[in-house]
C-alpha cells in the first residue's frame, strides 16, 4: 500500500472518518441534553414565578400558542401572558414526560406530554386546577446556547374547577 498507513487494518483516512462520525453523534446527543435542560429550566422557572429567567428560554421572537391562550409573538408578550395565567396559583407543577428532539444543525423540533398542576390555596392542597396535552416546539441554536423559537401547546384534558384564570 502505497503511501497509505496502516493501524489494525484501517487505514488513517477511515480512522478520520470514524472519528467525525462520532464527533457528530457526540453533538447530536449534547444538543439533545442541552434541550431537555432547556425544558426542565422552562418549568423550573415558571414554577418558581422567575419570570425573568424564564422568558430567557425563549428567543426574541418566539411563538407561543395555546388554545386557550390564542397565539403571541415575542418574548416581553409572552411572559406577560403566562405570568398573569399563573398568578392564581400559589404553587405550581409543570410536569413533562416523554420528551424527545430531533437535531438538524441550528434548528431543533421536540414533543412532550405536559401535566400541570395550579394549587390557589397551598393550606388546601387536594383544591387544585390541572391540565394535561402535548407539546411541540421549535429551538434556534444562538449565542447564549439553544432557545425555544415555536410553542404550540393542545389542551388535551382537564381536571378540576377554574374561574380565576385565563385557562
């Protein structure tokens, strides 16, 4: 073999080439890593009424739509929706099961389920407001790492009674 080295039968273009496609899947399971914790820190946040670091899970201008709700754009809108919706309840549980994401380059899609909960009055817990559907989003890669830039939320179910809210 001319001009070619040889390890263990490979040759070093193929060992390069086995090294790019694990840097990519590498990246491909980082991002999806970075996602999820994007996820987790959305309900985190809104469940802790940290408005401000929550709308940081969004870009400038995201969509966020929700039946109920309707559809806004821009994060300042959004975040002025979802604070006055939640401000009922005391506490808050924002659940998400069953997350997954597709990667493809600076852009990303996931789905979930959510399941949440709104407690009024936290000295009556059993007297709560829940919800449950399933979500799908859109994600940009930007500077400050990946962001949510499309929310579509169904409202699939819902349990208990609610005069308070926008919900």
């Amino acid at each position: 073999m001319t001009g070619q080295i040889v390890t263990d039968n490979a040759t070093v273009q193929e060992l390069a080439q086995q090294l790019d496609d694990v840097r990519s899947r590498l990246r491909v399971l980082e991002d999806k890593e970075a996602l999820a914790s994007l996820m987790n820190r959305y309900c985190r946040t809104s469940d802790a009424k940290d408005w401000d670091a929550w709308m940081r899970c969004f870009v400038g201008d995201a969509e966020f739509e929700f039946g109920p709700f309707g559809t806004h754009i821009g994060r300042e809108k959004i975040r002025e929706v979802c604070e006055a919706a939640e401000a009922p309840y005391r506490d808050m549980q924002h659940s998400m099961t069953n997350m997954q994401f597709e990667i493809d380059g600076d852009t990303a899609t996931g789905t979930a389920y959510l399941w949440f909960a709104g407690v009024p009055d936290p000295s009556n817990p059993a007297e709560h407001f829940d919800i449950g559907g399933p979500y799908r989003w859109e994600f940009r890669r930007t500077d400050e790492g990946w962001l949510l830039s499309r929310m579509h939320l169904r409202l699939a179910w819902t349990r208990g009674n609610e005069d308070a809210s926008v919900f």
